[in-house]
C-alpha cells in the first residue's frame, strides 16, 4: 500500500492507480531562459526518485515533462543577446540535460515545447470559448474567466473573494475579472507568434500545461508534480481550465504532490555560505555546485530530506552529504570486493540451499539483517516517498556490512565457511536500494568522498590496526588474505616489510 499527500485534499491518502499496474505523471518542467539552478533540480530529483521507485514495486510509468520554450524572460534575453528565442531555449535545454545526466535523472518519456503543441493548445483555448469559459477581447486576448467556474481556487483552498481583497493584480480594464488570466495574447512587435482563430499571438503560460498533459495521457492521469510555488496560480488555473473543457470535475490529475523550497543563505548560514551566494542571482546553477560536489553527492543531498520540506542549502550540508556518501560507498565497494572473490572461486560454492535464514553463519545473520531493511526501506517510501527515512535504513545496512567485512578481512571469517550466494544477496539488495535512490551509477573517485587525514596519529594507529590483522591473517596460515593485504597497502602507496622484529611500513 503507497500513501501520498495529495495538495488538493490536503490529507495523505491511498494511491489507487487509475490504470491496474500503470502509472502516469506529469511534471512542470523549467522555462529555458537560463541554466538549472538548485532550486530547480529538487522537483526533478524527487519524481526521478518517485519513478524509479514505482518501477521497482512493479508499475509501468508514464512520465511526460514540458519545456516553456515561449516565454517572456527567453524572449527578453534574446532580445537582449541578439539572438532568436529558439536559440536561448536550445542553449538551456542542452545545459538542462547535461546537469539533469550527472545527477543520473533518468529521461521522461516524452518532453513537449509548446512551439510544438501549438494546434492542441489552440484547440483546447477554442473548446473553452465555444463551452462559455472564455471570452476573446477586440484586439485578440483570449481570458479565462474565473467566475464561470464555481470551483476556481480548490487546489490552494482560497476564496475568489479573498484573492481579490489580497491580491496585487495586474489591472486591465478589459479584463472581467481581475483574477482572470490569459490563455492567448495577441502578437506585439519583436516577438514570435503563431496564427490563431483571434489572430497571429501566443499562449498564455498554464494553458500548455493542460493541452500537454490531456495530449500525452489523456483526460484523466495519476500525479501532476512541481515546486510548491506552482500550486498558485499556474496549478489552480490548469486545474480550472482542463476541468472545465473537459466538463468533469473529476478529470485531470488525481494527485497533486509539491515538493518543498530550497532555502539559501538563512541567518544560519555561515560567511562562506553567504559569499557563495549570488548577489544577482541568490542562486547557484547546477553546474556551478557540480564543479564542488559529484552528482550522486548532490542527489544524495536532495534526498536526504523529504520532499516535502524545505531544504537548506549549504557548504556544511553538502560537506555532510559528501561525507554521508563516502560511508555508503565504502559498503558498496566492500560488497564488489566480496562478489569478486566469490566469483574468483574463493567461497563455497551454492549448495542448493535457498533459505538463508536458517543458514547457521554470520553471513546468514547480516542476509536476514538485510531483508528486514529492505522491507523497511519499501515501507518508508511507501510512506509518501519518504527518501529521508529510507536512507538511515540503507545506512544501517551499509554499518552491517562495514562490520561483517572487517571481520573478514581480520580472518575472524574464513571465506570456506560461507555460501557465496548469501553475500551476492546482501549486495542485491544494497544495490536494489541504490537503485531507487539513483546512486553508484557512475564512478565517483575515491578521493572526493573518502576525505585523507593530515593527522600522523591518526594513520599511525590505523596501520597499527591493519598489520595486527594481517599478522592474524598469517597466524591462520590464510596467506592469500595475507598478501591481499601487503598488496592493497602497496597499491595505496605504503610498503610493508616483514622483519625480524614484526612488520614495519614506510610510505612509497
Ligand atoms: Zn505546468
């Protein structure tokens, strides 16, 4: 069973999919007049995240996410750059993309612009003037008018009355409602327009949501997604106007989830923090903090609150992540470093015996360990996708294989007492967790997340440690482990001796 809070009931409820096994989202996609910022990069980590989960638990997903390539900011900075607005859009869709890939968000299945859903959304504006919706002003502007529809204001639960009363609205005296707003706008010079029934124009911005999502999943679909800033206006208005030409009240998307805001340079923020904020901007690009951090870094960042919280960003957390990452690593490559030495034939071999539980070993400990958080892992993002949670759960996987490997390594485990397949399943399912998490999809290196320490006493009493288990490893005549040991050492750089007076090392 899957919960989400749904913003239009403003309670958590059951998912029931529309379709048996199927899934179908809609996400707000960005405005390319300028590189991804941070900001931006949360809801599309979250869905991504949310995605990769459904599919894991068995659904099909059908993911679609626009590009506002009309707009007035790409418009302004052509104009300003001398350039056309398809180029602004395609410069910014292509950095989208690349920052998008390194933080391994997968593709949707289709990403609509509305220089190319222009005839549906014509369609859809004309469907809304024939059904009495909206009405067409002498010099071409097409409005909505907000008053045709009792319930205009149920996503973000406020009264026509009460918007009006608050509200700074821009004031046209054509307009027969100041809240109503505008599905096309007739052309002005200097700027791309398209021919229409009410003349040459361009859409206003919510309606391309609505003849989007109708287009590539029909008149009713599971989620519609985006930052908790769309709820007013553009989410109320594509609710209000795909409802009404649609005529059911029902249509549309069933759920609504919105994902919190990233908060930068609060007053908790320490100096550096506030100098890497942009005096211009407030934000930085995702290229600019992929030039400090590696992409899973960041995405691991992203999920480690729920999606629904706001998120401080700064160099401390990200630092936090960095290190949090580098723990989970270690676990991942422990994990390889056993399937490798199964897979050399350095274990026993399966011997048919599938229920691990009742394997009477430590390797039987650390699989029972694993399934149990594994089911709790599904339990925490069945719980309205709560990554945070099932991120500790993963964490407390990754302490158990840390703990079982040094035992390993210690020669306190003797790889001819264990059934390798109980250890490839511990890594499946440490994988199977990453995978929803959408970590260790790329090479990351060493040294960006295991940090090396200037302190000699440090590494001293470490090398102490590692010689005392190679010197047990000797001691057990396990010299394959032995010389493993003297050979890692070797390739990280220290050299080890054997003398009469014990084993000694020096650094290459
Ligand atoms: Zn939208």
């Amino acid at each position: 069973m899957i919960k989400v809070f749904n913003t239009l009931s403003r309670s958590k409820e059951i998912f029931k999919p529309l379709k048996k096994g199927e899934v179908s989202i809609y996400c707000c996609g960005v405005t390319p007049y300028n590189a991804p910022h941070i900001g931006n990069a949360r809801p599309f980590v979250t869905w991504d995240m949310i995605r990769r989960f459904f599919a894991k638990s068995g659904y099909k997903v059908r993911y679609i996410q626009n590009f506002t390539d009309v707009d007035d900011k790409i418009i302004k900075t052509a104009n300003e750059q001398g350039v056309t607005w398809k180029d602004i859009a395609e410069k910014n869709i292509a950095i989208y993309f690349k920052s998008m890939d390194a933080l391994n968000v997968r593709r949707a299945d289709f990403y609509p612009k509305v220089s190319e859903t222009m005839d549906d959304i014509i369609k859809m504006i004309q469907t809304l003037v024939d059904k009495g919706f909206a009405y067409v002003l002498d010099n071409g502007d097409v409005f909505y008018s907000v008053e045709a529809n009792k319930a205009y204001g149920k996503l973000s639960g406020r009264k026509l009355s009460d918007m009006l009363a608050g509200a700074r609205v821009e004031v046209n005296e054509k307009k027969r409602n100041p809240m109503d707003f505008a599905l096309w706008k007739s052309a002005k010079p200097g700027e791309p327009s398209w021919e229409s029934p009410w003349g040459a124009g361009r859409p206003g911005w919510h309606i391309e949501c609505s003849a989007m999502s109708l287009k590539y999943l029909g008149e009713k679909f599971d989620f519609h997604g985006g930052g908790s800033d769309l709820i007013f206006p553009h989410h109320e208005n594509e609710i209000a106007q795909s409802q009404a030409a649609i005529g059911d009240e029902n249509s549309f998307a069933q759920y609504w989830l919105h994902n919190g805001f990233i908060t930068i340079g609060s007053e908790k923020a320490s100096k550096s923090d506030k100098a890497m904020v942009k005096a211009t901007k407030g934000f930085f690009t995702v290229e600019e903090v992929l030039a400090s951090y590696p992409g899973e870094v960041v995405r691991l960042f992203l999920l480690q609150t729920h999606y629904r919280n706001p998120l401080e960003f700064n160099r401390e957390r990200l630092d936090e992540a960095q290190n949090f990452y580098g723990k989970l690593a270690k676990a991942y490559w422990q994990l390889d470093e056993l399937a490798r030495l199964i897979h050399a034939g350095e274990f026993i071999k399966d011997t048919g015996e599938k229920n691990f539980a009742i394997t009477v070993s430590k390797a039987g400990g650390l699989v029972e360990e694993g399934e149990r958080l594994l089911s709790n892992f599904y339990a925490a993002m069945s719980d309205d996708f709560n990554s945070a949670l099932a991120i500790t759960h993963m964490f407390e996987l990754a302490k158990e294989v840390n703990g079982y490997y040094g035992e390993f390594i210690g020669g306190k485990i003797l790889p001819v007492t264990i059934d390798g397949d109980i250890i490839l399943r511990v890594r499946d399912i440490y994988l199977e967790m990453a995978e929803i998490l959408g970590i260790f999809e790329q090479p990351v290196p060493v040294e960006k997340v295991e940090k090396t320490s200037d302190e000699p006493e440090l590494v001293d009493s470490l090398m102490k440690i590692i010689l005392e288990l190679r010197q047990d490893a000797r001691a057990m005549k396990n010299w394959t482990l032995a010389d493993k040991i003297r050979d890692e050492l070797k390739a990280a750089g220290i050299v080890v001796e054997d003398t009469p007076q014990g084993a000694v090392w020096k650094k290459i």
